[in-house]
C-alpha cells in the first residue's frame, strides 16, 4: 500500500512542475484540468510484439499507478501473472513487458485511481478481444489474413458521384431461411455465392451485384456491448451502435466468438468477397458516445477525459445516450483518426459512415479526410450532420450539416430532401410530395441539385435549410429511409392508410427516381427495392427478427419493383449527367421549367458532364391526378413513364404539352 502511496504524491507533483504556469480554462476533474493531461504520439499503445519480447503500454495519466494481468483464456479464472506497471515520468505511458512472443495469451489493464483499484479494462488500443470483449487477446495478425488477402484490391472509383450506396445489416440480409444462405447473420453471409431464394431468384451478394449497388454500408461492425456472446442460440438482435471494443470485429457476427482470430478473418474473407465481386464496403462508426460510461474502456484508463461534461460536472449527452465523447481533446482525437486508419490499412475498409457526426467537432473530421486522402483519396466519408441533442460544445465548431462548408471532402445526410419526398420522420402520418402535398417544391428541387448553390432554388422556401451546404454535390447523401424510424414502404402505408399496394408502389417509385436522378450521391435502405416491411416498427433496433429481417420470396412478389430499381441504378451508371461532380456543371447544365404545385420539371442540357444524351427532361408528378405540363417544342424519346424504364425507348412525343401520369416520374431525352 505504501508503494501506491509514494507513486501517487510523486505523479502528482510530475503533474506540478509539468503543468505549472501553462493552465487553460478548462473542465476540470478533481484539480486536473483535461486539456492539460500529457498528449502521447507513440505507437506503441496496447501491445507490441517484438522478436523476444511482449510489450505492453497503457495511457493514463491520471492514474497513481497500474498493472497488468495476463490469462490463459479470455473467460474466467484466474491470472497467471500480475505485473506492475511503470513510467519514467507523468507525460509517458505506464508500461510492463514479458519476454517471448505471448501469443494465445489474454490480458487486461487495471488502473489506481483516487484511492481505489478501477475494473479490468482490455484498454482502448485492442485489436483482438477474446468472447464478449472483456480481455485483449495477444494474436498474430498476420494469420487472420484469408487466401489471396495480399492481392486484395479495392474496386475502381472515379468520382464519389459514381457511388450507389445500399444500407445493410447481416442479420436483416440473411438470417431468414428465405435467403438460402448458410452462414446466416454472419460475416460469411455476404461472402456465399450462388444462393437463391426457395422460388429461385437470386439473394446474397449475389442480389447485390445483379442491383447494381457500388458500396454497402455495413450497420456497425466493431465489438459492441448489447448481445451476450456467450449465448448466441437465444438470437437477440441489436443494430449494434452500442460501442464497446472500436477496433475489434463484433463476435456475434462470427461462427466463433470464443477464439479471437475467428472474427478477424471472417470479417477480411467477407471483405474480399465484396472486392472480388466488384463492391466497395463502408463501415459505419460510432465515436460518439460509449455503451457503458463509468466502466467503460475509455473511463477505466482515462477517468472522465475523453468526455464532454455539463455545466453542473455531470455527463453531457449530445447523443442521448447517456454520454458523449470529446473529439476536441487531443488523445480522442488521436484515437478516432488512428483507428479508422486502421480500419483502412489492416481491413481494407473503402469508406465511413460516422454516426451522430454533429457532435465531433469540425477539425477532427477534417483531420480524418486529411489522412485518409493520404492512404487513398478515394475513401468515402459521411455522416449525420446533426446529434441527438445539445452539446456544450458550440455549435459553429460542431460536424453539422450546415458547417459542411467547412468540411471539403465529407458528406452529409440530405434530411431536407428526405422528409420533403415521403413527410417527417417522426410522424407517420405526416405526408410528403409523393403522396401530393404542395409547397413542398422547392425542398425537392434542393435535393435534386444535391444541396448545392443553384440561382433556381428559393432557399427561403427549403424546410430546414436557408441556405445550400454543399461546396460539391457529392457532399449531399440523398435518401428516403434508412434504418432509423418508419422505412419506406412503412412510412408510405402510415401516411396513406387507405391506399391500394398498386398505388403505394406507384409512390415508391416516384420517391426513388427522385433519388436516383438527383445530384449528389444515392443511398437506399436494404430490401426496399423489394418492398420491404419492418411491421410499422419505428425504432427496431432490438426487435427479433420477425420484425427485422427480410422476406426473400417478396422478390418474386414485387419483381416488378426490383426491376425498377435496377433500372434507376442502370439509368445513373448510364448516364453521367445524374452524377455532374461539380456545383458550377449543375448551375450549368440542369435548369427548372416552370410549373404549377405538385409537379417538378428540369433539363439537363448539352450533353451534360459527357452525357450521349443531348437533352434530358425529367418531370415528377407527385398529384393524384395526372397532370398536362408544357416542356420544349421537338421530339422527345420516352425512357421512363408511368413505372417502367427503358433507355432504348417507349416511343414519342412532341413538345409543346405532355402528359404525365399520377404519382409517376417521367422521362424524356433527345
């Protein structure tokens, strides 16, 4: 006990002379502020295999001292060894080593802190955790790599406009018998080809690719607290955005979550499998806010520092979730960089979606595409330009939509587009341009032109934003559901109760041509180009899979819909005036017509970004009633009219007055 004592005046008083004369207003803890804790550049934090010998480093400054504890397995009993940590001063890491290579050991940190021994904590470097992420296990990286793994390549990308992106979870894609897949629910899932459904059409990665999507954006991948390991067979389900272990594969999704190279490898088979057949993969972060607060990795190494705190010294809770990290200071800044490098370097990882982005703080973000654009500009990053609520940290210096000006490179969701198309998010009733609502026209019409600086745009009359926030359209995500709240087909029944499937089907393809010909970058939610159902459930984050997963024979049911979605996707590959990469080309080539409430109508000119197509006329009718419109005097070619695409052509018309079908987009060119 003395020892602990003696360390405990002399970290204190390194803190002293180290800091004296050199204090910022801050938040302090006890009598330390954070933004005076010792920042540590090194490499080396968590574990480090050398030729002869294991070394172990631990970042916590505030601590009086540390040990380390070593296991045999990564459940229960006892530990082999205890060390006791040491650092040469207070701005270094505390540090232990082994000699040999302790490879299939398990270890954990445990910190003294103001007077008493905190939890276990496998730290927040961990690349490998052993069954439910309480151990960091000690593995040989090199092993988790799958056949062929050195000469995985990313799929080419020219322009981040050239990106369709498909929203998934595994156990939603594949845990249905319906899917034929064998590995259901499982990373494997998306790396089996060949799989139909019992009626014989195609599921899996097969699916994707004869959809034509570009990326996946995989719902959180990393090890996350809300599912029990230990006890798959009782099928809970969460979307996962329950951090625990960031740099860890979750192990449910593995076929072993008690061995950790298990879920390692399996997450790189299902990468290459995706590369292989032509699919970037993006993976969906969640630095904002930890499962647990008090007992989490960051608090049992760090107390309090990696977190913003209210006025009162409590927990601020941008993300409603009971906590919210502080991206601003310099070690959690460090962390989020640092690990979706190596998300990038050691997965193959081709992009991020950051969830609750609005709550980083700006410089980060940007710090992030910084380094990224070192490894491969072709990284895409996005995010939600919004938090849950209100942050202490001021607003102007926050990852918002509206600050995305200041962020080149990293989108946004586009929520003005969304709620104009379908209605509001939160009330299921509330309805949108497609189910006929005027005044809704200019919301749209920002959409289209992917939230960019156009002169035919009144932003006065846009429903959240007055102003456009895009420096170039690929910074707008534009989409109509995701797996948050009522999705599509949910939200379309919700808001019109008394309408017919063959009707609510027409407004499901009216709202995803908007999408799809808009500027910027597309984004569908997994199953509904087949009609998809989540049974009215708003938030189904942890509803069984009767609610969750998708029925595979509704793509037999719905063909004609998957159809048409497979044409949207066809039609904006086809044809590079959808996807003009910069604000200036859309100012340029795409004008509106004039018309009256609940019809839009553009062109899209002079063989717009390269276009074989001279002319392009798109109308959206989103009344119940068919609708006359006058457009430009020649002969047009119809390619899409009344729910059915072909580029080849569905005959003509002249200009002058066409008419347009209810609840219908149609298209012309010349």
């Amino acid at each position: 006990m003395k020892r602990y004592i003696l360390l405990s005046f002399l970290s204190i008083l390194g803190f002293i002379i180290s800091f004296s004369g050199c204090r910022k207003k801050s938040t302090v803890v006890g009598s330390t502020p954070y933004d005076d804790y010792p920042a540590y550049k090194g490499a080396d934090l968590g574990v480090t295999i050398m030729e002869d010998e294991t070394r172990f480093a631990l970042w916590a400054p505030s601590a009086d001292a540390a040990e380390l504890l070593i296991y045999d397995q990564g459940q229960g009993g006892k530990p082999v060894q205890v060390l006791a940590m040491s650092r040469k001063s207070p701005v270094e890491p505390w540090r232990a080593s082994q000699n040999g290579k302790l490879y299939g050991k398990f270890y954990t940190f445990r910190i003294h802190h103001d007077g008493k021994w905190l939890p276990e904590t496998p730290g927040i470097w961990a690349k490998a955790v052993g069954v439910n992420g309480d151990r960091a296990a000690i593995v040989d990286m090199n092993k988790t790599n799958p056949e062929g793994w050195e000469n995985d390549v990313r799929p080419p990308l020219k322009n981040f406009n050239d990106i369709i992106l498909y929203e998934m979870h595994y156990r939603d894609f594949s845990v249905d018998s319906t899917s034929g897949i064998n590995n259901r629910g499982k990373f494997l899932s998306l790396t089996e080809t060949g799989t139909r459904s019992p009626s014989g059409q195609k599921t899996g990665i097969d699916h994707l690719k004869e959809l034509g999507v570009t990326h996946v954006h995989l719902l959180p991948s990393y090890d996350f607290g809300s599912i029990d390991e230990t006890r798959l067979s009782e099928n809970k389900y969460n979307w996962g955005y329950d951090p625990k272990n960031y740099n860890v594969p979750e192990g449910s999704y593995s076929t072993d979550p008690f061995t950790p190279e298990t879920r390692i490898k399996e997450m790189k088979q299902m990468i290459k499998a995706l590369h292989d057949n032509g699919i970037r993969v993006i993976m969906d972060v969640v630095y904002n806010h930890t499962y647990t607060t008090e007992n989490s990795n960051f608090n049992l190494t760090a107390p309090g520092y990696y977190y913003r705190h209210n006025a009162e010294g409590g927990y601020s809770d941008a993300s409603a979730c009971g906590n919210e990290t502080a991206s601003e200071r310099e070690m959690m800044r460090r962390y989020i960089v640092e690990s979706v490098k190596y998300w990038v370097n050691e997965y193959h990882v081709d992009g991020f979606r950051f969830d609750l982005m609005g709550i980083h703080d700006i410089e980060t973000m940007n710090q992030v595409r910084k380094e990224l654009n070192k490894i491969d500009p072709t990284i895409f990053v996005y995010g939600e330009g919004w938090a849950a609520a209100d942050s202490p940290y001021p607003a102007e210096k926050r990852a918002l939509k509206a600050n995305a000006p200041k962020m080149p490179g990293i989108a946004v969701f586009n929520d003005d587009l969304r709620d104009a198309v379908k209605g509001h998010y939160s009330d299921g009733a509330s309805q949108g341009f497609v189910s006929g609502v005027k005044g809704l026209e200019e919301s749209v019409k920002f959409g289209i032109v992917g939230a960019t600086n156009h002169p035919e745009i009144n932003y006065h009359n846009v429903n959240y934003s007055d102003a456009p926030y895009a420096l170039t359209p690929a910074q707008s995500i534009n989409y109509v559901s995701s797996h948050d709240d009522l999705c599509l087909v949910d939200k379309l029944k919700a808001s019109n109760p008394e309408m017919a499937e063959q009707d609510l089907i027409r407004l499901d393809k009216l709202a995803q041509t908007i999408v799809f010909t808009s500027q910027g970058v597309p984004f569908i939610f997994n199953g509904e180009e087949i009609f998809r159902t989540k049974k009215g459930v708003h938030n189904s984050y942890q509803s069984p899979d009767s609610v969750n997963a998708i029925d595979w024979e509704n793509k037999t049911r719905y063909r004609d819909l998957f159809n048409y979605y497979q044409g949207l996707i066809a039609l904006r590959k086809n044809h590079p005036a959808f996807r003009i990469p910069t604000s200036e080309g859309i100012r340029s080539h795409l004008h509106f017509l004039d018309t009256s409430p609940g019809v839009i109508a553009y062109m899209l000119g002079e063989h717009a970004n390269g276009d074989s197509w001279r002319e392009i006329l798109v109308i959206f009718n989103g009344d119940s009633i068919s609708r006359k419109v006058n457009i430009p005097e020649g002969n047009w070619t119809v390619v899409v009219k009344d729910g059915v695409i072909n580029e080849a052509g569905m005959g003509t018309v002249k200009g002058g007055s066409v008419e347009v079908p209810y609840s219908s987009a149609l298209i012309l060119k010349r």
